[in-house]
C-alpha cells in the first residue's frame, strides 16, 4: 500500500543519514520512498531522510523549471525523460548504490548550501537531465555518443583524442579538457564535458578554477565564450531551454510530495 505523505518545504533541517564504509557492494534495502518531479521519478532508501531527499527533488526542478513557473521549461526534454523512465536514486554509504538505468547520489557527497565540489548534487542530478534526457530528446547534437555535435566539440576540447580518459600529460598543448580516468568511456568523457560546459556558464566553477585546471580549465563564463565557442552556443541556443542558473534547493513553485511504500 502506498501512503502518500506530503511534507512542508522549509520545515526541515537539511542533513543525511551519515554513516561510513563502501558505495560499493550487493544493495541493501529498498528504495522505500520517492518524489515525482515532473515525472522524473528521485528515490531514495530508508536511510535516506525526508529533508535530503525533497533537496535532491527541488534542485531537479530547478534544473528542469529554471524559470520557476510551476511548469517545466523544455516540453520535449520532459516527456523523453518520462518516456525514458529516467531516474535518480539516493542511497547512504554501505546501503548500496542505484538500480541499472538509474544515476545515483549518496547523502555523504549531498552537502545543502555548498558550491560544486563539496556539494555533488549539482553533477549527479545535472547529469540525470543531460544523459537521460537532452542525450535522447535531441541526439544529433546532445547525444553522449560519437558524432554528434556536442562530441564533435569535445573532441577538439580533448585535443583531437576520442578514447577514453587518458593521462594528462598526454593530452596535446592547448586541449582545455583532459578528463584521465581510463575507466571513463567515450560517451561519459561527453557526459563530463557537458557538465562542465554547463556549470561553468552558470558561474558555479569559478571559485576553484586552480582545483579543477588538471581536468577542466575553462572555469569561467569568458573563458567557455571565448575558447568554446561551439559549446558555449549549443548551451546558449533558446530552443534548447538548457540550464543557466545554479539551483539553491529553494524550489516551491509545485509541490513535491513523498510517497513511501
């Protein structure tokens, strides 16, 4: 049986379950409660409390509803993402992470009121919209894959390479994107350029330029406008309604009910 529990914005102080030990491992508990967010489906396990889990919500619609309207910006985008069944999946340390076709987050990297970095909301919950969702709506221009227009971009970003992460002192002279991780396939080098490309623009990179030089340099809205031209159009194209401002966690223009089963 479903109880529908809906819960005041505001009226909760922001904190996880906290605990220790590996993300890693056989799952343990279920998703016991989720948010619909335009119908993009954020879950979360017992573990997870109701304040950290309308957090995750309310940054998903703002990155979805920038406007804060009561309605999604990006009509094409949202019914992909429904189509799609596109979800996020909150968990804590040691609980096990998210279910295949799903990205996770966990409550330890989820910090309320921090910038980028500190705060891996933004990334995680950003990348459910862009790979899950303009990846699909628009894939010959944002999909995550070999030749399509954003690719194209972060190939010359990357220097010319076109593999997986590799090491940066691999990267040619002039590449502003030298992701290393070998574990990072093509398409997820894509999902990362984007992120970066996106968050940049917003402003949100701008106070650790020098932390993120080795992966990223572009850590400004100028310096994206002005060495990334093509990247800086696809994100600035209206038609696209792709995020430009940071969300704050502060989203109230529908409510957002938990349900638990």
């Amino acid at each position: 049986m479903k109880i529908f529990v809906l819960v005041t914005l505001g009226a909760l102080l922001l904190s996880g379950c906290g605990g220790g030990g590996s993300d890693s491992g056989v799952s343990s508990g279920t998703f016991a409660k989720s948010i619909d967010v335009f119908g993009v489906n954020v879950a979360g396990k017992a573990c997870v409390g109701d304040d950290t889990l309308l957090y995750a919500a309310r940054v998903m619609a703002e990155y979805l509803d920038q406007d804060e309207n009561g309605v999604a910006d990006n009509a094409l985008l949202i019914n992909t993402m429904k189509n799609r069944k596109a979800c996020l999946e909150m968990s804590c340390p040691g609980a096990g992470g998210a279910r295949p076709g799903c990205q996770d987050l966990f409550t330890n990297e989820t910090n309320p009121g921090s910038l980028p970095g500190p705060n891996a909301a933004f990334e995680e919950i950003l990348h459910v919209v862009t790979t899950q969702g303009y990846s699909y709506a628009y894939p010959g221009v944002w999909g995550e894959k070999k030749g399509s227009t954003v690719a194209g971009f972060m190939d010359k970003a990357r220097g010319g390479y076109q593999g997986a992460g590799q090491p940066v002192a691999n990267y040619p002279a002039g590449a502003w994107y030298h992701y290393e991780d070998p574990h990072c396939d093509y398409n997820c080098q894509v999902s990362e350029y984007i992120y970066w490309g996106v968050t940049s623009l917003m402003g949100a990179q701008a106070h650790r330029c020098n932390e993120i030089a080795n992966e990223w340099e572009l850590c400004s809205p100028d310096l994206v406008a002005s060495r990334d031209a093509g990247l800086y159009s696809l994100i600035t194209t209206p038609s696209y309604a792709m995020p430009r401002r940071l969300p704050d966690g502060n989203y109230a223009a529908i409510p957002l009910t938990i349900v638990t089963e």
